[in-house]
C-alpha cells in the first residue's frame, strides 16, 4: 500500500507520494556534472529537527516531480557537512539555492510557501 502525506500550509495543501524523489547526497562531482550540462540545480540545506526544513520536504519533492522534473536536486546536511555550507556561503538549515549551469540564481531562507518555492525553483529555468 502506498502511502500520501498531506500538508497544509497558507490554504494550500500538497500532496505528495510516500515513493517520491528525494534529493541526492550532494557530491561534487555530479554537481559539477549538472551544472556542466547547463541544467538547473536545487541544493537543499536541511536538519532533521529543522520544523521549516520539513514543510520545504514535501513541497520541494512535488515541484521535483510535477513542474520541474528535469532539475537535479542534492541534499546538504546542515549538522554534518559544515564544509559545504561554507562553500555555498549557506550558514542556516532550511537554506535553498537554485542554479542554473554555474550561476545562481537565488535563494531563500527559512521559506516554506509552496507559490514562493515555485517561484525560486523557477528561477533555475531562467536565462
């Protein structure tokens, strides 16, 4: 039996599949690779006790899945890969960047709007 979560967050509820996409371990070779490829690029910073980072969870897998599901998403956890917050100049969970090839194309803080999370994911579609 497969399983649904439900979130509603400001009137909108999401629904997302048990089985959806999750984002990859970040890796820098495959993050190179994606952005090489000039394709847009979601970096997730999250923490497992992080309330924010998941609500972002579940809005950010069905934007994966229905609207954008070309973009390359990786995971960053923000206990134990410090290195890489530094890197990306990230210094809260629930941080989201979005590239496109090698430019980024912005990034919130703490956002968990399912129209504002569209909106940033978007961004690594334009040119």
């Amino acid at each position: 039996m497969r399983r649904r979560v439900l979130l509603t967050l400001a009137g909108v509820t999401v629904i997302s599949p048990a089985w959806a996409a999750a984002p990859a371990p970040f890796s820098d070779k495959a993050f190179a690779d994606a952005q090489a490829a000039g394709k847009p690029v979601i970096v997730e910073i999250h923490a497992s006790w992080c309330p924010v980072c998941a609500k972002q969870g579940p809005i950010l897998s069905q934007l994966r899945d229905n609207d954008f599901k070309d973009a390359v998403a990786f995971a960053i956890d923000f206990d134990s890969q410090k290195d890489l917050l530094a890197k990306f100049g990230a210094n809260r969970q629930s941080t989201i960047i979005v590239f496109r090839g090698k430019v980024e194309k912005g990034r919130s803080v703490g956002v968990s709007d399912p129209a504002a999370l569209k909106e940033l994911v978007a961004r690594a579609y334009a040119n």
